[in-house]
C-alpha cells in the first residue's frame, strides 16, 4: 500500500483534469498506522542475514521506501486536504502532517504512537508536527507520551483546522432532516471538504500550484530563500494568462471566471 500511495500521488500531480485532493479513510478508523502483517514479514527478510550492515540495509530501504511515499503529498502540486475520522494512529500522524489541510470529525483522535512499539517515529512526524502545531512542548509531550490527542485538542492546537459532526453525506442529509433546522445540522465532513476542495479548484491553477511550491520551500528554508524562490517562480508565472484573466475578473468584479486546465 505505502508504495501505491506514492504512486497515486504521482499520478495526481501528473494528472490535469485534478486541481485538488481530498484524502479520507474508507474504513472504521481513518487509519491504524503501520501493518503490523508487514512488519512480520520483514523479519525472516532481515533474519537471513547475520551482519548488522546488511540487516541495515534492508531496514534503510524500509523506511525511505515509506518515506517517499508521505513525502508524495508535498511533492504533488495540488493542495491535498485530509478528512480524518476515528483512529489516526502513527503512520497516520505521519502521513496526514504532509497535507496541506486537516480536517476532522469529532470522534477523531490522534496518537503518535512509535514509542509504544519501540521506536522513535522515523517517516515525517518528528520533522513535520512541531511545524504544523507550533508548540514544541505539546509535540514533545504527545511523541514522548504516545498519548491519544482528541479531536478538541487538535483543534485547537492547529493540527486540525475544523471539526465535523459525522463523515458522511448521507448523514448530514438525515440529519437535516430529521432536525428541518439546517442551522443545527452538523455539517458532513466529507460533504464539508469537498466545498472547501471545489473553492479551491475554481482558483487559477497557476497560482495556487505556485502558492503550494512557495509554502512548502519558504516552511524549509529562509525568508530570504522564500522570496528568491518565488521570485524566480513569479517571473515566468505573471507572464501566464491566468495573471491577467484574475486581474481584470478582480478590477471589474467579474464573476465566474474559469480557468483552463494545467
Ligand atoms: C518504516 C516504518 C515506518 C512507519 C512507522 C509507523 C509506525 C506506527 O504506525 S506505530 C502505530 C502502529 N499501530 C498501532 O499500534 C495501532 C494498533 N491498533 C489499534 O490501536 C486499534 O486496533 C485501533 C484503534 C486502530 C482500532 O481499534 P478497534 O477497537 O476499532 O479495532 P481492533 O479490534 O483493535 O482491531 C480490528 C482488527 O484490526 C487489526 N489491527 C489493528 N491495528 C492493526 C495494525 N496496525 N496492523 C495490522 N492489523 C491491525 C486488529 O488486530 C484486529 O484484527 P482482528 O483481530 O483480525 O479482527
């Protein structure tokens, strides 16, 4: 699966017709983390060979294979939003602090869970957390501890931007009416999301593809770095028409502007 996740995120990049990603778990939980099934069958793997060096090896191809394959999301050019609900354990802290947006719903919870199975916590969330949440001692204290973070919690410490009610569409649908008070209806996460996602693909392209590359490098980099590299982006990407078709749109409050694929 983790190397399908790269791949799919290549694809995404790569795919013109998708302006925006929503990430979701199908199942019970949005994820349990590292398959324990695979862990086992590393072992004998690792067994058949006596030498520390090439055990090593094995593990380091392991772990930069599961690496990669989280630092897909950055490295695909479409702002990727996760919907997280239930369990988000482990690989999945890993996983959803490479998105550019989380969201959740109100029974989610989250867990760095490594030190509970021996290890410190090895494909994003040591380097990724401490700049999404802000507050090195809350990561510390949630990578040390491997306590569960509620969904209340993640909100408000950053790691989520919103909470949801429940999951699905469907549900908000019974709900809305059950109630017949939209007002009170929790809204759908899934349903939620996907209206932030369609806001986004209806953005020029250009920029918001530019806006994910700047944030991503300024994040690793200087403010001075930052501003070269944009700088250097924008002196090709002004030139594109998206620049001038937003510009007018925006000087003459002209509605609906569509922008052509990339
Ligand atoms: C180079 C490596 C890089 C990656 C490192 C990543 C590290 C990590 O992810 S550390 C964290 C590892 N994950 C866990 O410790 C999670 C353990 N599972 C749970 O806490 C619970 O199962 C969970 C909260 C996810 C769901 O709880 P629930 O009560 O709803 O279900 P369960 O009855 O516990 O589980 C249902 C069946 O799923 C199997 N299962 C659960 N987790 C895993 C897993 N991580 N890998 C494989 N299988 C898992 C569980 O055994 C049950 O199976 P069965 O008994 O056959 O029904």
């Amino acid at each position: 699966m983790w190397l399908e996740i790269g791949k799919c995120f290549e694809e995404l990049d790569a795919d013109e017709n998708c302006r925006v990603v929503v990430l979701s778990g199908a199942g019970k939980v949005f994820t349990a983390g590292l398959d324990f099934q695979d862990m086992l069958k590393l072992a004998p793997e690792l067994a058949e060979k006596e030498d520390v060096a090439r055990k090593a090896k094995i593990l380091l191809n392991f772990i930069t294979t599961y690496q990669k394959s989280i630092t897909s999301l950055e490295l695909c050019r479409k702002p990727v939003l996760a919907a997280i609900h239930s369990a988000c354990v482990g690989g999945g802290v890993d996983f959803i602090t490479a998105a550019d947006m989380r969201y959740s719903t109100k029974d989610a919870w989250f867990q760095v869970k490594e030190v509970d199975i021996g290890m410190a916590a090895d494909v994003g969330t040591l380097q990724r957390l401490p700049k999404v949440i802000g507050s090195e001692s809350l990561v510390r204290e949630l990578c040390y501890t491997a306590r569960k973070m509620l969904a209340a919690e993640a909100l408000t410490s950053g790691l989520v931007s919103r909470l949801f009610g429940d999951k699905e569409r469907l549900l908000f649908k019974m709900k809305c009416l059950c109630l017949k008070l939209k007002f009170l209806c929790v809204c759908s996460m899934i349903k939620g999301v996907i209206e932030i996602a369609e806001e986004i693909s209806k953005k020029s392209p250009v920029a918001v593809r530019g806006t994910k590359v700047n944030l991503i490098y300024s994040r690793d980099h200087s403010v001075q770095e930052g501003l070269n590299h944009i700088a250097l982006l924008n002196q090709m990407m002004l030139q594109s028409e998206d620049f001038a078709t937003a510009t007018v749109a925006q000087a003459t409050k002209q509605k609906g502007v569509v922008f052509s694929k990339l």
